[in-house]
C-alpha cells in the first residue's frame, strides 16, 4: 500500500507538469492546481526514507518517479531531498549499464525510469557517463540481429524484460521514452527499430502492418505485443482478434 500511494502522488506531479496555461484554457481554477501540487510535494517529502529513496526495496524505480516529479516542479539537483534521491539510484547503476536491483526481472523498466530523473538532473553534465552506459545498456535490450531477429520477425524492435523474454508493448513505450530524453530523434536507428514494433502491435491494416491480427479487429487501438504469437491483456474479441485497449493505446 505504501508503495501504491507514492506511485499515485509521484504520478501526479508528473501529470500536473503540464503548462499551468493549461489549466487556464480549460477554466481549472490555477489556485487549485498550486494547492494539488504543493500537497504532492509535501507528502513526497515526508515519505522518504533516509537512505533517500521511495518503497526503496524494490529498486530504483519509484524513487525515480518521485525525483522526476520533484524536478519537474521546482526542485534542483543541489534540494536536499533531490540530492539523497539521486544518490539512492546512482548506487542502482550496475556494470552492465542499467540502474536497476540485482536480481530483477524488471531491468529495463527501472533503468528507463532511472533515466528519466538522471537527466532531469544532469543540467551540469555530472551524470553524462551513467547516461550514457544506461543508454547502451536499453539498446541492447531491443530485439534485433543480435537476437537472430530480422526486420520480418514479430519481436524485431520490441524491448522485454531484462531476461530478454518476449518483448511486449509496456516495455517498449518506456524504452521509446527515455530514448527520447536521451536526446534521440525520430531517425535514430533504436528508434527506427521500435516504431517497427510498434505499428505492429496496432490493429490496423497498413503497408507497415503484416501481422494477422490487424485485420481481426482494425479498430486503430493497440494491444500488449505482436510477438510470439501474440497476446492482449484485454482478452480476445468474438472473431478471435487481439481486443485493443486503454493502457496501450
């Protein structure tokens, strides 16, 4: 449960980082935003743990939840809460690359969420060299020739967990996100790769699309992943397609 409730306040900051004029536009009163905001962080604070983290014992993850939100809201780096935060997932980062907790299963997840807050607080460059060993590390999770894949097999681009079990959708979308922080473009060659995985976890017909799938349900909506034969979360439809839903789309 408590693990649940800093995910749930970390989340909402994120949310609320938004432009405040969006608030404006749509009539939100910006005083009640403020208020939101500042509880979030209050709450945030109060609820670190000394050793600077967030449910610290399942890995770097939350934490970095929590110091990405923080950042995005007016905290620095040199914040004494910030700064515990960091050096809580610096001490996450391993050998390989990643920043994740010996033993994980869900290594990728956590090395993309330990991104997404070392960058927001690399303004000085001071973690240039985590990020970019991190950077390394998420590509070689991406299916690819180095996994006998070529561009005609289903996993081809996708990213799974750490063990490099079947790639799927979830995974992918956060792989895709710290890239992007990382300052990767539309025409970087990972990003290339994902965006063929990508199209083809869509049930959509199109000329980037040749999974059987597409043509079951053709809504435009996505699903978990196309990979090894493929799988949805929401179940199958009537016809025996793979149901789209919320989360993945």
């Amino acid at each position: 449960m408590p693990r649940f409730r800093f995910v749930c306040a970390a989340l909402t900051l994120i949310l609320l980082a938004a432009p405040l004029q969006a608030a404006e536009s749509t009539g939100a009163s910006t005083d009640a935003y403020g208020t939101t905001v500042s509880k979030a962080i209050v709450f945030l604070t109060n609820a670190q743990a000394e050793d600077g983290s967030w449910s610290g014992y399942t890995g770097p993850a939350v934490t970095s939840m929590a110091t990405a939100a923080l950042l995005r809201h007016g905290r620095t780096p040199s914040d004494p809460v910030v700064s515990k935060a960091i050096d809580f997932i610096l001490k996450h980062a391993q050998d390989d690359g990643g920043i994740y907790l010996k033993g994980s299963n869900h290594r990728n997840y956590e090395t993309c969420l330990s991104v997404m807050a070392l960058s927001a607080a690399n303004a000085d460059g001071r973690h240039d060299k985590v990020l970019a060993s991190a950077e390394r590390f998420l590509k070689k999770l991406q299916w690819d020739s180095d996994e006998g894949q070529d561009q005609s097999s289903m996993s081809y681009g996708g990213a799974g967990y750490g063990s490099h079990s079947r790639p799927d959708l979830s995974n992918t979308s956060f792989l895709v996100d710290a890239l992007k922080q990382l300052g990767a473009g539309p025409e970087d060659e990972a990003m290339q790769k994902a965006l063929v995985f990508v199209s083809r976890c869509q049930n959509l017909e199109t000329e980037h699309n040749p999974s059987p799938h597409a043509a079951q349900v053709n809504d435009g909506g996505f699903y978990y992943t196309v990979a090894a034969g493929g799988s949805s979360q929401a179940g199958e439809t009537d016809a025996g397609g793979l149901r789209s839903y919320g989360s993945m789309t």
